[in-house]
C-alpha cells in the first residue's frame, strides 16, 4: 500500500508540474488551474493513504 501511495504522491507533483510548464508556455489559464488542482487533491490523497497504520 505504501508504494501506491508514493506513486499518487509523484503523480500529483507531476501533474503540478506539468500545470506550471503550461502556465509558462503561455497555454489557457484553466488548463494550468485544473491540472494544478487536480495534482493536489492527488498528492493529498496519496498522503493520506500513506499515513494510514
């Protein structure tokens, strides 16, 4: 369970990432915004898991 849940973690500092590059490459402002979200409700869902006992 511990590998699922890092692997949601970098899937949501991934799809931050790939929101700001968005953002800087000058795409719509709502792309950069969802995949933005999107990446954190990930990331933090990811954490959760892991924080189980």
């Amino acid at each position: 369970m511990k590998v699922f849940a890092k692997a949601l973690e970098a899937l949501g500092i991934a799809c931050v990432m790939i929101g700001l590059a968005e953002g800087i490459l000058g795409s719509t402002m709502w792309m950069e915004l969802y995949l933005s979200v999107a990446g954190i409700i990930v990331f933090i869902a990811g954490r959760r898991i892991e924080k189980r006992p």
